[in-house]
C-alpha cells in the first residue's frame, strides 16, 4: 500500500505540473480554436522560450521570472512574425500543409537549437530552487508553487484578453465568421496573426514559470507538444476551459501514473487516453467552441 | 516529363546506380546509396497512403520500428533465421497498419486529426520499447555480426548497396502497379473528395485500409533492412519522429502522389543533406535544418513537388511547339 | 413497378426537425422532381436516400429491398447515385480520370475504364474535354461532369441535386435533352431542383416539399393549378409557371 500522503505530494505536484501545461495547451487551443490550424511548432516556441529565460538568468544573471517582460513582447512578435510571414502564405487553403509548414518550422527551430546549444541538459539554479513548501500534509518546491500560482493567473489574464478585450473580440469574430469579420472591416490577417502572438506568448510565460524547476534541451518542446495536443484533444479543440481542466488532469494523471506505474508507463496513460479521445470522443469532453 | 516518364527514368536511374559500386571504388558512395534507396523505400511506403491517398501520416516510425523490432528480437531471442525475421518483420508492419488503420479509419478520422493518431500510435511503441524487456529496453538490441548470405549480411558492403536498391526497385513496381490500377484509381477519389468517391460506389475505408497494410508493410520491411545494415536498433532510432519526418519528406518534396517522387525526393534531400553536414562541420542536426527548410519552401512555392516541376515544365514546353 | 420507396421518413438534427413523414415513391421508368423553397427539406431529403445521412424514423425501400441506413457506396452499387448540387469534382485529375472512377464500380480494367468514359462522356456532351483537368471545367462543364461519373456507375435510379441551378437559360435548354435521353435509356431520375420551368417541362410527377413535409403531389398541370401549393410556395410567382408548358399538359 503506498502512503496517503505521498499519493497526496503526488498529486499536487501532477497539479502544478498540469497548470503549467495548461497554459501550453491554452496556446495550442488558442491558435487552433481561431485559425483551426494544428501548430506542430508550438513545442519548439516554448524550447526557444526556455533557452531564452536560461541565457538571461546565465549570463545577465536576470532572474527567470524577471525574464517574463523581457521574453514576452519577444515571444510576441516573432508569434506574429512567424504567422504572418511564413505560416499564413505557405500553408494556403489545405489542412495538411499547415501542418507541414509547421512540421518544417519544427525541424529548423529544434535542430538549429541543437547545432547551436548541443543537445546538453541545461538547467539553472537560484537561491529559491530547493525552498520547499508546506501545503497540509505535503511538501512542495516553492518553483513548483509558484508555477502553478503563475499559470493559473496566467490563464485568467488569457482568458480576459480573449473575452473581454476589443483584440479578444475582434479575434473571436474572425475565428467565427470570416467572412463576415472582413465585411465588417477587420483585418483577419493581422487577427490571425495576433493570436498566433498570444498564443507564443503564453508559451513564453510557462517558460519563465517553468525553468526553475525543469530543465532545458534542443527536443524538450516534444514532450511537451505530444503532451499539449493530448490537453486540447481531451478538452475540446478549441474550447478554452476544456484545455485548462485537460492540463490539469493530464498533470495528475502523469504524476500519479508515474507513482504507480514507473516514469516511462505512465506516460503511455497519456497517449492511451490521447488515443481513446481521438477515436472515441473527437469533439473532447467539453467540446464546446471558443 | 509526365508521369509515365519519370516512372521509367525513375527504373532506368536504379539499373544503371546498380554496378556503380563495382565502377567506382568509394565506400562514401556506397553508403550515400544505401541511404538513398532506404530512404526512397520508406518514402513510397509513405506516398502510397500520403501522396496517392492523401491520408497524412506522422508516425511511419510505427511501421519501420515494428519491422525492425521484429526482426532483431526473433534473430537473437528465438534464433530465427534472418530471412524469415525478414518476412516476418514484413508481416508485422501490417498488423500493426491494421491495429492503426482499423483505429482511425474505422472511427473516420481525417487530416490532422489522422496525422495526431499516427504520432501518438508511434509515440506508444517508442515507451514500449523503452520499457520492456524483450525489446531490450533503453539499452537497446545488438545483432552479432557474422556475414552470409543465408544471414542476410555482407561482409562487402556492395551487398546492402544490392539489398537496398532491390527493395527500393520492388517499391517503385509496387507503387507504380497500384497506381495503374482500379486501387490506384479510386485512393486518389478518396483523396480528392472522400464524399463524392463515396457516392461513385467507392468504399473509402476499404480503400484506405488496403493502402494502409501495403504501407505499413512496405515500411517495415525498410525497418528490416535497417537491423541487417547496422546490426544495432534502440527505441528512438526504430519509432523516434525523426523516421516518420524522414518517410514523409522524400515524397513532398519529390512530388506527393507520383511513383518516382520519392526517389526523386530522396535523392535530392541526402544530397542536401550531406552538403550541410559538411559545411556545419558535422554538427549533427544541421541537416535537419535545411530538411526543414526545404519542406517550408516546398510547400510554400512547389506544392507539386519535383514531379511537378518537370510537368509544369512539359506543359510550357508543349503549349509552345 | 415501383423502384423507390420512401416510408414515412422522418429526420431531426438535436432539437430541429428537417423532415417530417415523408412518404413517396417513384416508378421505374419516370422523371419526377421535388420542389419546394429553400430550407424545405429537399437536400435533407437526398442526403437521406442516398445514405448521407441516418433517417431519426422510417424507411427507405429500393428495388424491392429495404435499404435503411446502408451506406452510399452499398446503394451506388445497388444502382442509387447521387450528384452533388456542390459540384466536387476530383479537381486534380482529368475529366477522363473522373468518370473512370465511376466506371470502375463494374470494371475492373483501369484501361477498360477509361475507354469507357469515352461513352459516358458522349452522352453528356463533354467528350471534347476528356482530357482537361476537371478543375479547367465551368460550372455547366462540372454540372455535366458530375452527371457523367454517376452515369458511369451504371445506375438504375439516378438522384439529381440541382444539376440546373447556376446555369444560363442557354446551358438549360442544353442540358434538358441530355436528362430526357437518359430516362430514354432506362434510367429513372429523381431531382431536386430550383429552376421551375425546366422541371415542369422536364417531370412526370412533381412534389411539393414545404417546412419538412409533403405539401403536394401531382402532374405539373395538377401542381401549378394547387390553390394550397400556391398559396404555400408559388406565391406571387405562380401566374408566369401556370404558362409553363408540362410534357403531360403538351400531350393532353
């Protein structure tokens, strides 16, 4: 019999893992939610991110969640860049090229990254990295704590953007009727675009709550897109609340499956439900539109 | 050139590619083959279901792995002989396109919803391996090196020069029967409008299943290969994404749909990639990088691939005459 | 003898009702249309024979065979096709390549296929276009194009969802022999369509879809002169189609 309250320690770190990955998923959901395309580049977005909050906190010595004003409106823009210059123009009308031109943009980001950085394990440490916190009967590193405290603000803060914001407003339109949107005079490209923006954004923003607690590598953003796309499968593509509770689920399910089932298997629950989902369930457990 | 002619250069460039070796003494040239028709077979195996079929998989690594697998475990751990891990390994690479296939088409799933399950398909054998002990776990599985033909290995590496080239001619025949006939015909209505193929009496599930078996099987036989080539197989070289980029991009970029695409793809993609090898002194990855590139610019300016290169091209040339 | 049989079909998508017991049946050997205005049922209708889509209640009979719930390619090779009022053409291939697929439901031979299209091809009138892409065609060409590939599947009931609407009056009084020499080689047709003239000069029978349900059945003559029908569809339309001639009333 395993101990209460390590399955409790347990479970609250598969929490705070699972907000951080809701606040992925919330970008994958995002941009899939409004331009309906699958962005397989996302991944290698936040690994870039990652890399970024290391550089700064290595040799500028900035501390990684002072890196979020610096990394954010970086994120931003190469977001929008990145749509507006490379996505939007090579993907055209079919379903499939999107996901190959984002596959291609997958394949650059990732192995430019391995070129530059070798794909050495890098991680940070601050004075903070091994403060643990008492939370009833368990203990929890305070980077932990602070992740899921930062992504649950974060995805409050995205959720407003997207709803009660005249961007959100205009992006929501866009994603409903296009047609429409553009007689009435929004340009959907640039809304396009812009949620291409926030949705890397919010990628930038797990980075600086992640890296004090994880690890960067040229292939982490894999893991983590895999992981990402099962979220915004379970929740509904698209739906918003559905990515959260996904990436919080899918955070208990891998923590305690790893108890129980050793590390490797209890990534297999994972895709088994990943699977399950797809086949069983395609419109999610909450499928619900944007 | 039009279709039937590239299929023809396509045959012509494999019978005269096959006493080069024995021309040119360069152990360079050599392996540059043997990766070139390993990777044209993976790719027809691809185009098959991706190009002719329009059914996008990302996870052939599913298939090439499960080949692969299944040779090495039966050589070393029930002392099969290589030949019949060979077929078996075949064998194995469809049953697991039938588990996939039955999985999603069954349930009608398209595009990228279809590519996420391969993936994940792929990702799931990739723990497995990594797990269990038949397969070796992480470790991985080394074959003992002892040279025969009734072992399938060649002391002369001018015999996987062979191998490789008979597997990737036997692919492009494959392909090119499918595509000449009634199956081919109708992969392409599905591919085209699976709803109006439907309404012209074509069963689409049907269809993509048997496009789904043959290239299932197809990749895993390149998987087979690659166990008697370098004696030594772990997870992530039999199911990591790397393979399953690799089977998809030789197609793309030669012409999606069209048998001498993957070929054509194939050839031009090792090129490129050696070239960038070289100039980024050997750092690993940065073939990866034009790889990426390349399928962007591809997409983007050349949809048709190669292949539709050369027809856009006869075409200009005919309207001018 | 009766080919096709619907029996009191009913279909509902959640809360909303497309098509409320519906009851028809079509004869071999005739042309009978289903008219009615937009939002009436009529492409639920289609969908809902052909297979497309599961009828919530009813059934669906043809040849002597229920069929209910069958999916499309099972009826296409009973005889029951359909055409799109979409056109989807298989838009990278050749005309030629198109019909092919059609032919291919009782041929094997690729090469016999093709040379067969040429036939399907003649009888629609795009024989001259074989060999052009079938995203080369205009709307009238792909409108005959769509025809020809279910032609192709060498059918007993033929479907036919608005294979005249989008056309000019000239591409219509083209296309109105090319459906009569059809019926002519024993094909019987079903066709939803918007552009009346042409119905009631091309129909035996004509039926009246409004909000779901048959509102009326009869002749062209019956149908223009139904106070109920006018009142219900027609409108103020009604008086330049009492003018229309019907083959029946020509006949007469």
């Amino acid at each position: 019999m395993v101990d209460p309250s390590i399955v409790a320690a347990s479970a609250l770190h598969g929490l705070a893992t699972g907000a951080v990955y809701a606040l992925v998923a919330l970008g994958l959901s995002l941009v899939y939610g409004v331009l309906h395309i699958v962005n397989f580049a996302h991944g290698s977005l936040l690994m870039l991110a990652l890399y970024g909050v290391y550089f700064l906190h290595e040799r500028l010595g900035l501390d990684p969640y002072l890196a979020l004003p610096v990394l954010l409106p970086v994120a931003g823009l190469a977001g929008y860049a990145l749509h507006r210059w490379v996505i939007a123009p090579a993907g055209g009308a079919r379903d499939e090229n999107v996901l190959l031109v984002t596959l291609g943009l997958a394949l650059v980001l990732e192995n430019l990254a391995l070129v530059a950085f070798r794909s050495d394990t890098r991680t940070i440490e601050t004075a903070y990295s091994f403060s643990m916190v008492a939370l009833g009967p368990a203990l929890l590193p305070l980077p932990k704590l602070v992740a899921l405290l930062g992504s649950l603000v974060a995805t409050l803060v995205l959720w407003a953007i997207v709803q009660k914001t005249d961007l959100g407003r205009a992006i929501r339109a866009v994603a409903r009727e296009r047609e429409a949107a553009r007689l009435v005079g929004i340009d959907t490209r640039h809304a396009f675009a812009l949620a291409f923006a926030i949705g890397t954004a919010s990628s930038a923003v797990a980075a600086c709550l992640l890296l004090p607690s994880y690890y960067v590598s040229p292939q982490v953003g894999h893991g983590f897109v895999l992981i990402a796309f099962t979220i915004v499968v379970l929740g509904g593509m698209g739906s918003f609340w559905g990515a959260f509770w996904g990436g919080l689920l899918i955070g208990v399910v891998e923590s305690l499956g790893g108890l129980f089932l050793g590390e490797s298997l209890g990534q297999i629950g994972i895709f088994a439900i990943f699977i399950a989902v797809l086949l069983f369930r395609p419109t999610g457990l909450l499928g619900r539109p944007l | 050139m039009n279709p039937a002619q590239g299929e023809r250069a396509a045959l012509v460039f494999l019978v005269l590619a096959a006493p080069l070796p024995w021309l040119v003494d360069s152990g360079t040239l050599v392996h540059f083959g043997i990766m070139v028709f390993q990777a044209a077979t993976l790719g027809q195996a691809w185009n098959i279901l991706g190009g002719m079929g329009g059914q996008f998989s990302f996870g052939h690594a599913a298939f090439f792995g499960a080949g692969a697998y299944t040779t090495a475990i039966l050589q070393l751990r029930f002392g099969v002989d290589a030949w019949s891990g060979f077929f078996a390994a075949i064998l194995a690479g469809a049953v697991v396109a039938l588990v996939i296939g039955l999985a999603s088409f069954r349930f009608g799933l398209r595009g990228s919803y279809f590519a996420l399950v391969t993936l994940a398909f792929a990702e799931v054998l990739r723990i497995l391996a990594n797990t269990l002990e038949i397969t070796g776990a992480g470790v991985g599985l080394l074959l003992p090196l002892a040279p025969g033909l009734e072992r399938l290995q060649f002391a002369d590496r001018r015999g996987y020069y062979l191998l490789a080239l008979f597997l990737c001619a036997a692919s492009l025949l494959v392909a090119r029967a499918v595509a000449g006939s009634r199956l081919g015909a109708r992969l392409v209505a599905v591919r085209e409008n699976e709803e109006a193929a439907s309404a012209l009496g074509v069963d689409p599930f049907a269809v993509k299943m048997r496009a789904i078996l043959l290239s299932g099987a197809m990749a895993a036989s390149v998987g087979a290969f690659y166990v008697q080539y370098f004696l030594y197989l772990d997870p992530h070289i039999a199911f990591g994404p790397q393979v399953s980029v690799e089977a998809l991009l030789g197609p793309i970029v030669g012409g999606p749909g069209t048998v001498a695409g993957p070929l054509a793809g194939a050839f031009l993609l090792q090129l490129l990639g050696e070239a960038s090898r070289a100039l980024a002194g050997g750092a690993t990855g940065a073939n990866l990088v034009v790889y990426g590139i390349v399928l962007i610019l591809i997409v983007r300016f050349l949809p048709g691939g190669l292949a539709g290169l050369a027809r856009a091209r006869a075409e200009r040339a005919g309207a001018g005459s | 003898m009766t080919l096709l049989g619907v029996e009191h079909l009913c279909v509902r998508f959640g809360g909303l009702t497309a098509l409320e017991d519906v009851c028809l049946a079509v004869d071999e050997g005739e042309i009978v249309a289903v008219i009615g205005p937009n939002g009436a049922g009529k492409t639920t209708l289609f969908a809902a024979i052909s297979g497309f889509s599961r009828p919530t209640a009813g059934r669906i009979r043809f040849a002597g065979r229920d069929v209910t719930g069958l999916p499309p390619h099972r009826l296409c090779a009973m005889g029951l096709v359909r055409t799109f009022q979409v056109t989807r053409p298989f838009a990278d291939l050749t005309v030629r390549e198109n019909i092919a697929v059609g032919v291919h439901l009782r041929h094997r031979s690729p090469r016999r296929a093709r040379a067969l299209a040429e036939g399907v091809a003649e009888r629609v009138r795009l024989a001259d276009r074989l060999d052009q892409p079938a995203a080369a065609l205009t709307v009238a060409g792909r409108k005959r194009l769509e025809l020809a590939r279910a032609l192709a599947t060498e059918p007993r009931l033929l479907l036919l969802d608005e294979v005249l609407a989008g056309l000019n009056p000239a591409e219509v009084a083209e296309m109105e022999p090319v459906v009569r020499d059809i019926r002519a080689s024993g094909v019987t047709i079903l066709l939803v369509e918007h552009v009346l003239q042409a119905v009631m000069r091309l129909s035996d029978r004509v039926l009246v879809l409004v909000g779901g349900r048959l509102a009326a059945t009869g002749t062209p003559a019956e149908i223009v002169r139904d106070p109920a029908v006018i009142e219900a569809y027609l409108g103020e339309g009604a008086d330049r189609l009492v003018t229309a001639e019907s083959p029946r009333a020509r006949g007469a």
